[in-house]
C-alpha cells in the first residue's frame, strides 16, 4: 500500500537539517572557494576550536556519535 508520510529512503542528508541550516547549506554552496575557506579559517581560530571539542565531546557522552566518527572529525579539521 502507497503511504504518502513514509519518506524515501535515499533522500539526502538536507531533509534531516533544520531550516536554517539547511540555507546556510544552500549558501556555502553558492560560495567561491576562497570566500569559503576565509569562513572556515575564522570557524576554527583557537577560541572556537575549544567550543567544538566540547560539542564533540557532549555528543560522545550522550551517543550522538561513535569514536571513530570523532577521530574522523578531528582529523578532518585539523585538531
């Protein structure tokens, strides 16, 4: 039978976003690669950085993420 609620499965990660991520997403899209490397460099300056550790580390406590999703992390973004 045809469930009109059920959601397809091979639907992207955009759908599990809120809405306002989900316009940021659109816009760092749009972004030229030195805008968006500019974004990133002032993401991960020292004070933000100990921000993020603390969110992964939350996220661990409570089962959001495994280890090897952390380590994946770290390692993508420099720490």
């Amino acid at each position: 039978m045809f469930n009109i609620f059920k959601r397809n499965k091979k639907s992207d990660d955009t759908q599990k976003l809120g809405m306002l991520q989900r316009i940021a997403m659109k816009k760092l899209k749009k972004m030229g690669p030195e805008e968006r490397n500019k974004i990133m460099q002032d993401a991960l300056k020292p004070e933000n950085r100990d921000k993020i550790l603390a969110v992964i580390d939350q996220m661990k406590k409570t089962g959001q993420i495994s280890n090897d999703q952390i380590e994946m992390a770290k390692k993508k973004l420099g720490f």
